[in-house]
C-alpha cells in the first residue's frame, strides 16, 4: 500500500518537473498541481484514502494552500491517525479565510467539527524546553518553538531533550481529551571540585631553634657527665690517700673531700642524664614537626614493607 502511495507521488512529481519527451516542454507547476488534485479526487473516490492524504501532502509542498492542509487534516481524521488530524487541522482553521458562500461555510464547519472530534479522542502536551535544544516525543522529532500543545495518542508518552552532550527526559501519563505540561530542564553541572589546600611550609626558624635547644642540652649533658667522672676520679683518690682502712674516720679531710666529691658526682650525674635525655626529647620534636605530613598522605601495605606517600 505505502510503496503505491509513494510511487504515485513520484509519478506525479516527475510528470511536473520533467520533460515527457527529448522535444517536449516541461510541465509547468500549475499543470502539475493539478496533476496531482485530479489524483487525489479520483483516490478519494476509489477509497484509497491514505494515498489521497499523499497526494494532497505533495500539492502543501507546491504551494502550501489551505485547501491542501485541511483536506490532509480531513483524510487524518478519516483514516483514524487523530494526531496528524489535530495537527492539520489545526493548521487549516488558522489559514482558512472566512467564508463567503454557503458551501465554503458548510466546509468551513465540516473542518471544525472534525477538529473537535479529534482532538477528545487524542491527549496534548504542552512542552517547555532549553532554547535551542532538540525535542522528540518517542524518539521522533517534535517543534515546540511555537508553544503550542503538540497532540498525541493518549498512553504514557517519554519526552527528551538533548543539547550539547546534555539530556533531559520525562515521562508522562497523558488521558484523552487532557493537555498536560511538561518541563524539560537540564541538571546543573557539577560544580568542580575544590583545589586540595597548599601544603604549609614547616618554620625554618622553629627547626633551627629546636636543633640548637637540643644541641644545648645535650652538650650540658655531656660536659656535666664528664664532670661526674670526674668527681669519681677525686673519689677514688681520697679513699687512696686515707690508707688500707678506707675512709673509717670520717673527721680526716680526704674522707670530707671523698664524700663531697660523691655527692657532685650524683648531682652531675642526674642533671647531665636529664640534659641527654632533654636534649634527645627536643631533637625528636623538631624531626617530627619538620617531616609531618602536611598533604595528603597514602600508606600502602605489601609484602616488601609499608610505604608512606605524602607532602612533608
């Protein structure tokens, strides 16, 4: 049935824009539209309607009149493909001059009862989109620049819209006889993420005050250590000097100077161990603060051992 259609269409089509012998003049477009009405009358009267709607769709390409949209919107209506019947002759009622004579305002109320009647048997979407985004209703395409409600078979219709990589879609429920509103916008964009945070830069003047404070206590500690043995030395030289009996008679003097010497030497001694300990309590801080992780940082587990990843 289609491939008559079209072949018809063809027919006349090449009848009016080729030559029909090598000698011949061309069909002039006026010849060829009325090519074109005398077949679409004589399919109407064999009742081939669809092939009349061609026919009648090829004479709105060659001069776009009212006649031909409102008998394509006719022949929708009649062969029950109520969108296409709302569509053209919606397009009819707004081209159609106003009658003059009594069978042109016959016609005239043919063509808007038929639109009432189609239009309760299909729903209309009223439909919203981005300027400049492509819509299709089922996937085919649909212009809603206009704004006006496009008809459709009533049912759940999917509507989407599609601009510069970005896709809005929605589906709706559309009853008989109803017009329902759809809004066709895109997601925001997701906002970028924010630049991790610039590492800090550990004081130069906190790690070199921290090396030099440990660097003292350590060297207090030292030299007090020296000092200690020193202090022993004296000990064990005042316990030679006051003979085989060591220092039995506390009262001589190299006892009093042994047992001054002791007590130094344990004074010298705790307060350089605590300098040491001090001084190694301050280099561990500062090492610390100088290579703590200021980024961030990433452990990783394996078998060879434990890596750490980071800004320090």
């Amino acid at each position: 049935m289609h491939r008559n259609i079209r072949r018809a269409v063809a027919s006349a089509l090449a009848a009016a824009l080729l030559s029909t012998s090598a000698g011949a003049v061309a069909e002039r477009p006026s010849d060829a539209r009325d090519r074109l009405v005398s077949q679409a009358h004589a399919a109407v009267d064999e009742g081939r309607l669809a092939e009349a709607r061609e026919l009648w769709m090829a004479v709105w390409r060659f001069e776009g009149s009212q006649v031909a949209a409102c008998n394509v919107g006719a022949l929708s209506f009649r062969i029950g493909e109520m969108p296409a019947a709302v569509r053209w002759l919606s397009l009819c009622k707004e081209i159609m001059r106003p009658p003059a004579t009594p069978d042109e305002r016959a016609l005239h109320a043919s063509r808007l009862v038929d639109l009432a009647r189609a239009r309760q048997l299909v729903g209309e979407l009223r439909v919203t989109a981005p300027p400049g985004a492509r819509v299709t209703l089922d996937g085919a395409p649909v212009e809603t620049a206009r704004g006006e409600p496009v008809p459709v078979e009533p049912g759940r219709r999917t509507v989407r819209a599609a601009l510069d990589g970005r896709t809005a879609i929605v589906e709706v429920d559309v009853p008989r006889g109803e017009t329902r509103d759809v809004h066709l916008t895109f997601p925001p964009p997701p906002s970028p993420a924010p630049p991790p945070p610039a590492p800090s830069r550990p004081n130069r003047t906190l790690i070199t005050g921290g090396l030099g404070l440990s660097a003292t206590f350590a060297a207090l500690g030292g030299v007090l250590l020296l000092g200690a043995e020193r202090r022993e030395e004296a000990i064990y030289a005042a316990a030679r000097a006051a003979g085989p009996n060591g220092c039995f008679r506390l009262r001589w003097p190299m006892c009093q100077q042994a047992a001054s010497a002791r007590d130094d030497m344990r004074a010298f001694r705790d307060v350089g161990v605590a300098g040491l300990i001090a001084g190694g309590a301050v280099l561990a801080a500062t090492l610390g603060y100088t290579f703590y992780p200021r980024g961030q940082a990433e452990v990783r587990v394996t078998a060879d051992g434990i890596t750490v990843r980071g800004v320090f």
